[in-house]
C-alpha cells in the first residue's frame, strides 16, 4: 500500500511539473477522444523537463501531433531503380575521305614480225609506222600527262649476242626517232635485249628460211606508255 501511494504521488508530481512546463513551453491539445500522449485534465499533453511529450506504450507514427513530433511529410513514392543499361561504345570517328586514286594510261603495245622488221634489219616499215600511228600515238593522246615511254628492243637467236643485242637496240632507236617526228616530246628510254627474252622457238633442223620465218615473231619492239589519263 505505501508503493503504490508513492508511485501515485510520484505521477501526480510529474505530470504537475510537466504541466507546469507545458505552460512555458506552450501547450499542444491532445486529440480526441483517443490520444497516444500522456495529459492533463485539461487535455494538454504532458512534457518532460526538456520539451519532449510525453508518449504512452501504444504511440505510432500515426498518432503523432504538431507541436511533438511535427507535421510527418507523407511517404515519398520511390520508383523501382531502373537496371542500368550496358555502356555504349563510342561511335568511331568517320573516317577521313580517301580521294580516288587518279586514273592512268598506261598502255604496252608490241611490234612484231617480218610485217615491222625484217630479218636481220632495224629499219621501220612502212607497216610498222602504220601501226605505231594506229595504235601508239592514240594511247598517247589519252595522257594528260605521259611520265615515261619505254622502247625496248628484240632480236632473234640467229647470229652472235653481240651482233644481236646491237641490232635490238638499233631497232628501239628507231621506233623512238619515228615517235619524235610524231611531236611525242614525253620522255622517252630504249633499251636493247639482244636474243635473251624469244617469245618463240623453233627447230634447228628446218630449212634456213622457214627457219627465219618462223622466228619472226621474236624480231619485235615493244612500246610502253606511263601517265595520267585525261
């Protein structure tokens, strides 16, 4: 019985003090008819020596008040994280525009046979320069720009290498003179191979002419172009 008169005289003191400071501090009203605070008789909630309201056992969020706990903001709608999207490699850099490569002229033609020398000469035909008008100076009229133009002489196996590489080189002159008279100015190389590069062979064994007939095609000049087309 003496406990229990102290507990009582105990919370009779402290809701006096509380109350006593709920005036200093300013009163907060209760709500009703249900309230999660300790109060007076006057339905004031009760507070601690430091300002704090006096909660019972059964308070929640829910039965907070303005004045104790403040005005609880409503729950932020949180929106579920988006899965993060895999890095994108950065788009190369385009590369930078290639001019095309410029178009050229270059050209080979061969002279061949007994129709442009004869055996055993260097001098041109009157077939050769047809043919050298009819097939050389057009593909050189189709350079803007000629670099270079390449004669190279041939002969036939029958004689020395030393007669031979001679007459070859008799025959590239030849063509190169016959092209200067043709107003080529391009620049213009002639060589001699002598009997080293035969495009045909034949057999000892038949007679000298035919021989000489059939060795024909290795008596030739090629020509060659190089440049810029138009």
């Amino acid at each position: 019985m003496k406990t229990f008169a102290f507990r009582t005289g105990l919370l009779a003191v402290s809701l006096a003090s509380a109350c006593a400071h709920a005036q200093t501090a300013g009163e907060v009203q209760a709500r009703t008819p249900n309230s999660a605070y300790l109060q007076d008789g006057r339905g004031v909630i009760a507070r601690s020596p430091f300002g704090l309201c006096w909660r019972s056992g059964t308070w929640t969020p829910a039965d907070a008040v303005p004045g104790c706990d403040g005005e609880l903001a409503p729950p932020v709608a949180v929106s579920p994280i988006a899965p993060a999207l895999p890095a994108q490699a950065a788009a190369p850099a385009p590369a930078p525009a290639v001019p095309p490569a410029p178009k050229r002229c270059d050209f080979s033609v061969t002279l061949a046979s007994d129709e442009t020398f004869a055996f055993n000469k260097a001098v041109l035909s009157g077939a050769a320069k047809r043919r050298i008008d009819a097939e050389v100076l057009p593909k050189l009229a189709a350079c803007a720009k000629v670099d270079i133009v390449m004669i190279t002489g041939h002969a036939d196996r029958l004689g020395s290498q030393q007669y031979n590489q001679k007459l070859s080189e008799k025959r590239a002159s030849a063509v190169a003179a016959y092209l200067k008279t043709k107003g080529v100015n391009a620049e213009i190389d002639t060589l001699g191979v002598g009997k080293t590069q035969s495009v045909k062979a034949c057999d000892d064994k038949l007679p000298r002419a035919r021989l000489i007939e059939c060795l024909a095609p290795n008596r030739r000049v090629v020509v060659e172009g190089r440049g810029l087309a138009r």
